[in-house]
C-alpha cells in the first residue's frame, strides 16, 4: 500500500505532486486540494501527505505503527529536504515544517496543527543567521513550544500565556509584538522549563535527558510526536462530537501533512488571511475575508487581533502584487472547482503561498443565490444549481427575524456572521449554555471567543455572540455551519467570563448571567431584553431554486395541516394538498369536554346531544380547510388516537381526590371523582398505542365516524353550493385487515349518500386507507380493492415494524444503540430501508388489487431529504409533510429525480 503522497514541486521547479482533489479518501480534504492547486499551477509549499489510512491502521491497533509506514515517511522526508534544499534541524539553514491534520470530510478547527517543526537550540541559530532577524527566529520558536507542547502534548495553553502576560507586565509592554529578539529568546526558556516541569516522565521516557525530562531536541523525535498526536486528534472529544453531530463515520481518520514553512510574520510586506471567493453568508460575487500582516497561521482565526477585510489587501505598500495575484486566484480556483472556495494564503516578503482550499460553507441564502449566479454565468447547468442546495440547509431561511414593528433599542453593534435571530439568557461558559437548555430554557452564548472546546455550547445555545473575532473566526464558521445566528466582533463588550458578566463600553448597561439578550446574525445587532421574532418571508432565489426543481420532479409534495392557516403557509410555500388533515387536534381546548360527555355517558340522548354539537363544530372546521385549499385534495383523517388521550389521566385523579380527603372536601364531589377515576381506570389499556384506535374506534362506536363523514360531506356540498371547488378525501386509519375497510367504506359512502340527498347536490368523494400495520403492507393487495388511495403512515408503520415505541424512542435504548451504531441512524428520522421495503410492497401490491390506486407518505419522513429520495425510488405519487418542510421536500423531490 502507497501511504505518502508528495504535493508541490522538487529543486528543479518541476511538479512532483503524486495526488489530486478526487483522493481525499486517501489524502484527506486538505492533501487532496494541496495537490490539485500544485497541478494547476498555483504555488504551494511543498510537502507530503500521509494517508488517512494509515491513521486508521495505527489507531486500531491501538497507536502502533504499521510495518514500514515510518520508513517511507523517512524517505519522503528526505526527499522533502532535497526538493527545498535545506534539512530538517540543520545548524545553518534549517527547514521547517507544519504538522497539519486533514480530514475526508471538512472539520473545521476540531484536529491540530503544529507550526514550526524543526526549531531546536541548534537549528535557531541557523534560522537567525538566514532572516537576519533574530525577534522573528525566537518568536518561531517560541510558538513551535507552545503548540507543540499544547497539541502534542497536551498541556494547558494558559502556562504559556502567563509567562507571556508577565513578560509584557516586567518590561511595562502592552503588546506582544513590544517584546524584544532578548525577550523572547528569555520566553523560550522559560517555556523549555515549563515543559519540563509539566509533562509526565512516565508518558514519555524517551525524552528524559539524564535523568531530566527535556524538550524534544531531536528534530525526528518531534516530528514523529507531532505526527501521532495529530492521528490521535482524530479520536479526540471534540472531533468525536463534531462527527456525531454531522453525522461523518468515525472510520473515516485523518491524513497528516508534512508541508514546509512560509512565513507571514516577517514584516510588513508579511501577511496572512483566510477569504472566501464569493461572500459566504449572502452570495454576493465578491472577495470576502480577513487578513493580518505580519502574522503567523492561526493569530486570524483565533481572533487574537482585529483583521481587515481582503478587499483592502492590494492598497497595502508591499502586499500590491500578492494581492493582486490573489484575486486572479480567487478566479482560477472557481473556474476549477466550479464552486465558491474558501482559502487559507500567507504572503512572505512580498510573495504569495497558498496553504488550503476547499469548496466553502455558506448559508442557504448564500447557497441559492451562488447557485442561481453560477448558472447564470454559465459556470454549472440549472440541474448542478438544484443539486448545489441542500435541503436541510432551506430550514435556515426559514429561521426567526426580529419583527419589524418590534420596538426596542440597539445596545451593540457587531458582525452578522450567521443569519437568523436569537433571544435568550445570556450565558458566559460552555457548560452553563448546556445546563440552561437542559432545564427546557432558551440562552444566548456570550464568549470573547469560541473555541472548539465551545462546541456543546454552541449546540445547545439559540445564538452566539462573541467580542472578538471576524466573520472567519471559529464562532462564525460553527455557526453558519449549524445554522445557528452569530453575531461576531463585538467591540464594545468587554466580557467578564469569571465574573460572568459582560460590560457595554460607552453606556451604563451591564449584562449579567440570565439577563435576556437578543442578537440578529442578520443585522449584527445586539439588543437588551427580548425582542419579539417573526418568521421571514422567501427569498425570490428560494423560489427561483424551488420553480427549478419543480421542472425536474415527479413526486408530488403536500403538506399535513389541520387548521386553515396552516393550509395557506403551505399553500404558499408550494404543497399541491392537504396530505394528512388529523381531526384529534379538533378535539381538543373546550371540545375536549364534549368527547369526554360522549365516552363515559350511558344515556344515550346525552350522548347523542354530544355527537350532534361536535357534528356542528366539525363541520366549521372543514368549511375553513377545505376553503383554504379549494381546487386542491385534502385528506382528511377519521379519528385515531386512544380515546383515553381525551380523559383525564386516573393518576391525577387519585392525587386530586386524596387531596380533597385530607382537607376534609365535599363528600359528593369526592364520590363522583371516584366514580370517574374507576370508569377512566376501567377503559385503561396496558398498550394504548396498539389498543382501541385508528378504526377500531370507528368499529366500536359507529357513531363516531358516522358524524365525522357527515361533517365533511356537509362541508363540501356547502361550499360547492357557493361555487368553490372542495376535494375532501375520507381516510381510514390503522386497517389490518380488509373487513376493517370494507365495513367502514360502507359507513362512509352511506353518509355521503345521505348527505348528498339532503344537500340536493352531488358529492364524489373518494375513500381510503393508511397503510401503517405490517399486515396491511403485506395484503395490500387485498386492502386496495376497497381503497382509492393508500397514505403509508410511516410514523406508525416504523414503530410496529421494529416494535420500538415511538413516544420513548428519544429516552429508551435507542440512543445507546446510535451511539454503538447498532442503528446506523434513528429509524423515525430517516426511513428504515426494511420498513421501506413495507413501503414498496404495498405500493407494487397496491397497484395489483386497484390499478388506480393513488399512494403517498404523511410520516415525519416525508420532510426529510434522505427518505423523500428513497420515496421517490419506490415510485410513490407524493410525500405529505409539516408546512415548513414543504420547500425542503420540494428540493429533495428534485434532487432524487436528477
Ligand atoms: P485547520 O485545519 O485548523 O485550518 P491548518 O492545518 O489549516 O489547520 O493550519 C492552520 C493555519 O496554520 C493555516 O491556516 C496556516 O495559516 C498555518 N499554516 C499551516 N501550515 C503552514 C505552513 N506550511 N506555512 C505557513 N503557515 C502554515
Ligand atoms: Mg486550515
Ligand atoms: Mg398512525
């Protein structure tokens, strides 16, 4: 097996570079696009990648070299040092190299990388004498031992940030760039001892120097540290997480490459930045990033410093023509990738490197409109354009505002780094943020800076607003990555995490832990107190993307609602019928008290009054939904839950009766609630979910259904009688078996005909079934000669098919099962392909017994992108899913057809 891969070129400036973009299996996202920058002709340090496989290989057998792979890294190494003239640890004109891990799939900031391997008490003076700048060789060596020591070795950065505080304090500096080649080089020395001090002889005994841990001075040595600790990177919490959460395999590890040094730190005509090469968070085509001069890698992420915006780089004195060169990159790179890329690049004295690329994250606004503007350019075809979005990344745009009429006063002004507003607590740690959402409140993350250790808070926090930082710092990468509104770069708040509180420089207003704060990622404005939010209208690029998919989609989308304005949200937003209508929801507020008369009456004139004033209330209901959706199908769903949903649960009753006992209540109400309390224990079933429901109820009590047609029926034939054109559907629920169906189709058309005499007016309307018991997916054949269309309620049809109870899916076992990926995902999230195989066979059976037979989806899983395609392969007519996922199903829809 090849386990290196050389990228850049050798001395004779011939390209030597053995891999490319297509390999990042092998070579990781980053060693995959080094090499395909070096292919194109864009200069980048040389180096060599170590594959992601051999990370694997050395992590499962339990951080051990493979046979051999140290040797081909020697040679590649050696090879490095022939292409660039200079060796490793030498004492006149030493190479250096950074470490960097490198994923398959971009993870941004969770692996490690170490600058400025190679420096020793002997190479230093060789990097002296060849800069002729002493501060700039013992600032490089100083941060090789802080990151080195930080990365590798896992100590804590703040023993180096304090001995950096207290040189500043003892020679009365602010910065640290006050700090002398003398200083410094006092730094160094220190930090030596600090690693002394500080790392354990028992973990690493090799570096015990008679009898004194020291640090590595051997340029091998660090180099195969630095080498394993990014391979363990890959393993670390924080990776771990990221993973989980973006759901990347864990088998996947990291590639490390080994790429020689350039410098951003060496003056003024020095610079380093990050840039995307159209705006990420709008689309709009321009140059976007940040840039430091005279600066070293990380200093622009982490937000140490303020940066300028890239546009400003080419007026710089010195930085002109890397500028310039850069935006002619900017252009070579979308040509290539014929996508927006994002860009790590460092200018040395005057001369352009670039360290990464990579197709860059954007916002879904983004994402449609460089969709919209590429295909327009002509760069990608309208197909690529619908391809580019991705669907769970619509839900962003559907994301809270703050209301226009909203009054309030802007505390701060910051950077809007993530779309989307926020309100909530102001929380100052990580942990706090995580605790707050677990007891069910909503929080605001208040940081000076995230850092990847952040990242639970970062999920679990409804906004984040930092201090420092620009619009490529950590926190605005995360959160546009998650969809979560950022504000950034907000210079007036001077946080206090200890004290947990946060100044507002220029007014009196302190934020305190738990004061409400709301932040607009959209605006970068911050404001006291809590701001009223609204829902955004569209975008005119949303519904550009959506007509495109369209075009090309054959399953139908429609929406589950059971109020008017629900109807109309999803009306608008594209869904060609009601799916689902479930009529339980019309149950419930001050006609819970009407269906609760009607199950525990006897007498059948209490009963009959009660079926009567629920007739009336229904039939309101339906004038209102099938208005809304006139000229358009909407199913509606007979009743289906246990009735005991209606009732009082028996165990407040006994608590409530036990209470008027002991404070001596009035005897008759105490009798009659416990008379109540036997009656609903009475009814009480050991499995409700798979007891008496869906038909069952309609079997049981006749009436029920009876009144629920009749209500819908009278609906219809009113509105037709106003000239509207109402397309009600009958839908029975949970049918096993045909005699179900058959009886319940019986009831149904009865009261169709009976209404319809009534009305004077003719009434089609079609009568079906859910299909979400096994035994109706595999007879479906029969069932169908009964039905005229076929839902797969695939909520239901999930839970009998594993027999997992989908109400304690969440608390149970299945967690445990996601996180030892027995269950590669959770069922009732995505579909299962088993229970989609059900799914199939009742389709193909479907057809067999009624050649007519419409099938669609109502499940959860019809707003979900993976199963709308898996849906559209299985041939079903269309997905019925929430309103607001009806754009999402659309794009999906289009996607699975392309
Ligand atoms: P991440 O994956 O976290 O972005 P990188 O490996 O890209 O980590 O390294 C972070 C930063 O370190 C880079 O953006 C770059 O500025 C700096 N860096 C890495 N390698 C080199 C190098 N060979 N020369 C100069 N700077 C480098
Ligand atoms: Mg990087
Ligand atoms: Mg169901």
């Amino acid at each position: 097996v090849k386990r290196v891969y050389a990228f850049g070129k050798d001395a004779q400036g011939n390209n030597v570079t053995e891999g490319n973009t297509n390999m990042k299996a092998i070579l990781g996202g980053k060693g995959a696009n080094l090499a395909e920058m070096a292919n194109i002709g864009l200069p980048v340090p040389p180096g060599f990648t170590i594959t992601c496989q051999t990370c694997m290989e050395y992590a499962n057998a339990g951080n051990t070299w493979p046979e051999g792979a140290l040797d081909t890294i020697r040679e590649y190494r050696e090879d490095l040092e022939t292409r660039m003239g200079k060796k490793i640890g030498d004492a006149e004109d030493p190479l250096l190299v950074s470490v960097r891990s490198g994923a398959p799939m971009s993870m941004p900031g969770m692996m490690d990388t170490v600058l400025n391997l190679g420096l020793n008490d002997q190479s230093i003076n060789g990097l002296i004498k060849q800069t002729e700048n002493p501060r700039f060789a013992w600032d490089s060596y100083r941060r090789f031992i802080q990151m080195f020591s930080g990365v590798v070795m896992g100590l804590d950065g703040d023993l180096f940030e304090n001995a950096i505080t207290a040189m500043k304090n003892l020679r009365g500096v602010a910065s640290d760039t006050d700090l002398t080649a003398e200083d410094l080089q006092e730094l160094v020395a220190e930090f030596k001892q600090i690693f002394a001090e500080n790392v354990s002889a028992e973990a690493y005994p090799s570096l015990m120097v008679d009898g004194a841990m020291q640090f590595p001075q051997d340029p091998m040595a660090q180099l195969q540290l630095a080498i394993e600790a990014v391979f363990g990177s890959w393993n670390n919490p924080r990776a771990t997480l990221y993973r989980k959460q973006n759901k990347i395999a864990d088998d996947l590890g990291t590639a490390v490459n080994v790429q020689s040094m350039v410098f951003g730190n060496k003056g003024n005509t020095s610079a380093t930045g990050v840039a995307f090469t159209r705006n990420p968070a709008n689309g709009d085509k321009e140059f976007y990033g940040d840039y430091l001069v005279n600066a070293q890698g990380e200093d622009v992420v982490a937000g140490i410093r303020n940066t300028s915006p890239i546009a400003e780089l080419k007026e710089v004195a010195g930085l002109e023509e890397a500028g310039r060169e850069l935006e002619e990159v900017f252009v070579t790179l979308e040509n290539h990738f014929r996508d927006m890329c994002d860009i790590e690049f460092t200018i040395e004295q005057g001369k352009l490197w670039m360290l990464q690329t990579r197709v860059g994250k954007r916002t879904a606004a983004a994402a449609l409109h460089i969709a919209i503007e590429m295909e327009k350019e002509g760069l990608i075809s309208k197909e690529e354009a619908v391809m580019r979005v991705d669907p769970d990344q619509l839900d962003q745009l559907l994301h809270p505002q703050f209301d226009k009429d909203a009054d309030y006063d802007v505390l701060a002004r910051g950077l809007n780094a993530s779309p989307g507003a926020a309100v909530g607590e102001a929380v100052f740690s990580a942990v706090d943020a995580v605790e707050v959402s677990e007891a069910g409140r909503k929080c605001v993350l208040v940081r000076w800076e995230t850092n990847p250790d952040d990242l639970a808070g970062m999920i679990a926090a409804e906004g984040i607003l930092t201090s420092h930082g620009g619009k490529t710092s950590h926190a605005a990468v995360i959160a546009r990555g998650m969809g979560t509104p950022c504000v950034c770069g907000v210079e007036a708040l001077r946080i206090d995490a200890e004290k947990k509180q946060a100044i507002v420089m220029g007014t009196d207003v302190v934020i305190n832990e738990g004061d409400m704060i709301s932040i607009d990622g959209t605006s970068g404005i911050v404001v006291l107190g809590a701001v009223d939010l609204v829902l955004p209208e569209l975008t005119g690029d949303l519904d550009t993307i959506l007509e495109w998919a369209d075009e090309f989609r054959t399953l139908g989308v429609r929406a589950n609602a059971d109020n008017p304005e629900d109807a109309e949200l999803s009306r608008g937003f594209g869904a060609a019928g009601i799916g689902l209508c479930r009529t339980e929801h019309m149950f419930l507020g001050d006609r819970k008290q009407i269906i609760q008369t009607f199950i525990l009456n006897e007498d059948e004139a209490v009963r009959e009054k009660a079926v009567n004033d629920l007739l009336a209330a229904q039939t309101g209901d339906f004038l209102g939904m099938f208005e809304a959706m006139d000229g358009l199908p909407v199913i509606v769903r007979l009743l289906d839950p246990p009735l005991h949903e209606f009732l009082e649960s028996p165990r407040a009753l006994d608590v409530e009766i036990a209470k008027l006992e002991a404070t001596g209540g009035d005897k008759a109400t105490i009798a009659e609630k416990r008379k109540l309390m036997e009656q609903i224990d009475s009814m009480s079933e050991a499995n409700p979910m798979l007891g008496l429901r869906g038909c069952r109820l309609g079997i049981v009590y006749p009436i029920l259904p009876v009144m629920q047609v009749r209500a819908i029926a009278t609906a219809c034939a009113e509105l037709k009688k106003r000239g509207l054109d109402p397309k009600p559907e009958i839908m029975i629920p949970l049918v096993s078996v045909l005699p179900e169906l058959e009886k319940l189709r019986r009831v149904a058309e009865e009261a169709i005909a009976e209404v319809a005499a009534e009305q004077g007016i003719e009434l089609d309307i079609p009568v079906g079934t859910m299909i979400e018991l096994p035994r109706a997916a595999v007879t479906a054949d029969e069932i169908a000669t009964q039905a005229d269309f076929f839902s797969f309620g695939t909520n239901d049809l999930t839970q009998t098919t594993f027999g997992f109870s989908r109400d304690d899916v969440e608390a149970e076992f299945v967690p445990q099962y996601l996180a030892e990926r027995l269950l590669p995902y959770n069922p009732f999230a995505t579909i299962d392909p088993g229970v989609a195989k059900l799914v199939e066979m009742g389709v193909e059976l479907g057809h067999k017994g009624n050649p007519d037979i419409v099938c669609g989806v109502c499940g959860e899983h019809g707003g979900d992108p993976d199963s709308v395609k898996m849906f559209h392969k299985i041939g079903l007519d269309y997905v019925s899913c929430s309103p607001y996922r009806v754009p999402l199903a659309r794009l999906a829809a289009g996607q699975a057809a392309l």
